[in-house]
C-alpha cells in the first residue's frame, strides 16, 4: 500500500474496504496478526474526513529497519473527500505527536511505537522531490523519509534549526515575510495567528488572511505583470501560457524567517517562484498552464509542500526542534529553486511572537468543562438565592422591586 506521509495529524490509517478511488486495500481479515480494539475513530482534516475502527498489526520496513513492530492501525470504512480521483496513495501516515491522535492521546502514534520498540533516535527527516517540478538535480520525484535519522545524501549546505514551539503539531514561530526581498511590514503574531506549523499534508503554502492579502498585493505589485485575474490568485482559475515561455521570470522570490535555536537569531528560507507557479495542465500542442500554490487560511500559517519541495526538513523530537537544509532535489534547469541563509538579528521583532495561550485540544476540553461547571455553580447559587427567604426585614423602595424586567433576571437569561 502506498502511504501519504503527514505531519499534520498523528493517526496511521490505510483503506479498509473497497473505494472507488483506490486500488488496493487493507483486508484485516486476510492478516493473522491483526487485532481489532473495537474502537471507532473519526479524523477530520482541512479537507476530508475518515471513519473507520482501531486495531493492531505487525509492520516490517522495507529497508533500514530489521524486525516486526506491532503497531496501532485505523481501517477506513468511511470517507469523504479524502480518497479522491487520481490518487496514488491508499492511506496516511500521522507523524505528529500524540497529542493529536483520535480517539484520544493514548492512542501510540505510529512513529512512538517505532522508537521505542526498535530503539531507533526520535527524530525523522522527510525530503519532498515535488511531481509538478522538473528534476534535473540528483534527487527524484518521489523523495526519502528516513525514519531514526539524517541522511547526508539528501542535503547540501548547513542544517538551520527553529525551535518548536507546542508538541501537538510541529509549531514553529516565524518572524516575518518578505517578498522581492521586501519586509511585508505586518506585526510578527499576525503570522503565527493562530499557529504557524511544518505539515507535510497541506499541499500549498497556507497563510492568514491578513498576511496573504499582503503577500498578493505584493507580489502582484512587484511582478512583471501588470493586469492579472484575481481569480488566479484565490485559485480558481489557471494562468496559461505558451510552453515555450518560462513564466516563472515574471514573479519574485518569497522568504519566510524563523527563530533560531539562539533567540536573539533568526534564518530565512526562500523559494524561488518554481516552487509556487505550480504547472498543473496542458492544453493543446502550446498552452501550459499553472496554479498558484499559496491560499488563505482561517485558522494557521501552514508551510506545506509548496515550500517543503525545496528543502530536506529535520524533525528533531528528541531536542524539540525543525531543521531546514537545501534539498538537492530542488533544482529546474540546473539551479536551485529555494535558499537558506543567516544568520540575522532579531532585534527588528518582538520577543515572543507566539501566543502564550495554548490552543491543544486538551486544553480547549479542560477550559470548556471549567466554564461549564463555573456556570453552573454560579446558576444554582441564584437559584438558591430565590428560593430562600429574606432572613431580615427591609423597606422596599420601588427601585428595590425585583420583577421580570430587573436586570438580574435580564442579564442572566439574555
């Protein structure tokens, strides 16, 4: 079965009944080994959803890691817009924390039961070879996870380091943008609103809306063309152009810092309009056409595939931290197509431009049942109140009278 490798969610599921969509799946009843938990669990992406029931099954890797690991497994019995026509792919592979495993956090994430039942390092890499770029470096299109460690083959130049920020996604914290080697001038927490995270699942580079509004104008302000369909930008319409032509000179490079393990430090990446002029179709004999890989989020800075293409990226769990390097992989005619350089001062932006309030799940719970039970105390103290009667005696005046129009009754039901 071929897996989809996502770091945006923390759930190993792979089809477990026919789809129309897919072309091979998981028959549970075919395996010796498998033991179903009886569980059901529903996992919900930013597009998609799945429904299927908890187990366990014994694993063997391809290569590298020697042995059997039991491991817990999803089988998809339901979904929607998750398999969808065209794909390759017969499952997902969660590599976050367990944080965000369904039904619950104690559900052991696919990669935990690795490290601690081969005794590999916690720590992963990915390099990403994108399918829509032409591969002319030594990479290929379909790229390397390598599972316990780095591999020095898949990267040149120096590994940069960014802290992570929560251990539920890879959250990371990022200082500021730039477009054409312009500042986009926006306070820095309106790039971490409400998360910025690494996740290898979200196909493009997703930004707040604030902050792709300013990442359009700039880039529309800065490109060679001066009239362009603001359908293409909210990714609704392609642009074409003649094949022969590289369209890709038109529009201007877009970099992202990050915090350095030194907090007074930060690095920037960069990727070089290849990597979000994305060639998606071919009309005809001369039309190649192409999407814009960046979109707006309501709810995250997400760097996705569209920048990952560019880089080999390090998830260090063991020292809590995201290496970024230059991926070989990411070349088009022979140069490269993304960039890290640093370090730079950090003395331009603020301390911190994370909230300091966690927005895990667990807590979300944890808040939500505090403020319930507090209302609930509060409404049965007035209840109490209403019912009991008045222990001393009091003149009533008539702005003492306590009718349906008082504003306690008032406030407390409107």
């Amino acid at each position: 079965l071929n897996i989809l490798v996502d770091t945006g969610s923390s759930n190993f599921a792979v089809a477990g009944v026919p789809d129309p969509d897919v072309t091979s799946y998981f028959n549970p009843e075919l395996s010796s080994t498998y033991r179903s938990q009886g569980i059901e669990v529903t996992v919900k992406y930013s597009q998609g959803s799945w429904t299927g029931v908890l187990g366990t099954d014994v694993i063997t890797m391809p290569k590298g890691l020697y042995g059997s690991y039991t491991i817990n497994i999803a089988t998809i019995l339901e979904s929607e817009n998750f398999f969808l026509p065209g794909v390759k792919w017969h499952g997902i592979l969660g590599l976050a924390y367990d944080a965000l495993a369904k039904p619950s956090s104690s559900v052991e994430t696919f990669f935990d039961s690795l490290v601690r039942q081969a005794k590999i390092p916690n720590i992963f890499s990915l390099q990403m070879c994108g399918a829509g770029l032409p591969v002319s470096g030594s990479g290929t299109n379909g790229g390397s996870l390598v599972l316990g460690g780095i591999e020095p083959s898949l990267y040149t130049g120096e590994i940069w380091y960014t802290p992570i920020k929560e251990e539920w996604y890879y959250q990371v914290e990022i200082l500021k943008l730039e477009v054409g080697g312009q500042n986009l001038q926006l306070d820095c927490r309106e790039y971490n609103a409400d998360k910025a995270i690494v996740d290898s699942g979200t196909t493009l580079l997703r930004l707040p809306e604030k902050v792709f509004s300013a990442v359009v104008q700039a880039i529309a302000r800065t490109s060679l063309i001066q009239e362009f369909s603001s359908e293409f930008w909210t990714g609704t319409q392609l642009a074409c152009w003649d094949r022969t032509e590289k369209p890709w000179s038109l529009f201007p490079k877009l970099s992202i810092y990050l915090r350095d393990e030194n907090s007074s430090r930060s690095f920037r990446i960069s990727i070089l309009p290849q990597l979000y002029i994305q060639p998606i179709l071919v009309i005809g004999d001369n039309l190649q056409c192409y999407r814009f890989g960046i979109s707006s989020s309501t709810n995250a800075l997400v760097i996705g595939a569209t920048v990952m293409e560019g880089f080999y990226v390090i998830f260090d769990r063991a020292q809590r931290r995201v290496g970024f390097a230059v991926s070989p992989c990411a070349e088009a005619d022979g140069s490269p197509v993304s960039e890290i350089e640093g370090p730079f001062t950090t003395a331009d932006v603020a301390s911190n431009c994370v909230s300091s309030v966690s927005f895990q799940e667990p807590v979300l719970w944890i808040a939500s049942y505090a403020l319930m039970s507090l209302c609930g105390i509060i409404l049965l103290a007035l209840i109490v109140l209403l019912l009991i009667p008045p222990r001393c005696q009091h003149r009533y005046t008539d702005n003492d009278v306590v009718n349906d129009e008082s504003s306690l009754v008032r406030h407390r039901w409107k």
